[in-house]
C-alpha cells in the first residue's frame, strides 16, 4: 500500500512538472531584413542551435522568422539579439553593424540573390 502511495505521488509530481514545462514554452515572430536562401540556412541554423530554442523558421517571403523557445531559459529580446549578432535586424533590435558588414554581400541590405 505504502508503495502505491509513493508510486501515485511521484506519477503527480511527474505531471505537474511536465504541464509546468509545456506552459514555459512560447512563440515569436520577428521581421528580419533577411534576403535570401544563405540568410535563411544562417539564421534557422542558428537559432535551432541555441540553448532554449524548440524550432526557428524563417518565411523568406515576409522576412518573418518565427520561433519556439522555452522561456525559463531565455527571453524574446534574447532571441532578437541572438538575430541581431548574425548581422540581421530584429523587430526593433538593428542587426549588429560589424557583423553585418562580414556577411556575404548577397546577405547585406541591397544586396541581390
């Protein structure tokens, strides 16, 4: 008896703690000056490399990348930031000027694919 007891605790806890996990998990979409097929492949693999991060997909067609992310571990500035350090805007955050400036011209603003 005591072991069912025990047994029905931690299969409750075990629930708590996964509903708990699932209602951390947010979306974002986010307008990015990105131009082509290389920003896309950057951008997405960046992301889905990042600690936090469930998926990132970007729609080349709006320029909007939109991704999942777990927000016990990191905030949607951070997701723009982490945008912002590959060189593209972010929302309201300005792609970082230094690392815009290194990527290939087809990826820099008026650049062609």
């Amino acid at each position: 008896m005591k072991s069912i007891l025990m047994l029905a605790l931690i299969v409750g806890l075990s629930a708590c703690g996964i509903v708990n996990g699932q209602s951390s998990k947010k979306t974002i979409s986010i307008q990015t000056n990105a131009q082509c097929g290389e920003c896309k492949e950057r951008i997405e693999e960046k992301l889905n490399y990042t600690k936090g991060v469930v998926y990132g997909e970007l729609d080349l067609d709006t320029k909007i990348v939109e991704v999942k992310y777990n927000s016990s571990k990191l905030s949607g500035e951070e997701v723009k930031k982490v945008i912002s350090d590959l060189g593209y805007n972010a929302d309201e955050v300005k792609a970082d000027p230094k690392a815009q400036s290194e990527l290939p011209k087809c990826c820099q603003p008026g650049g062609h694919d």
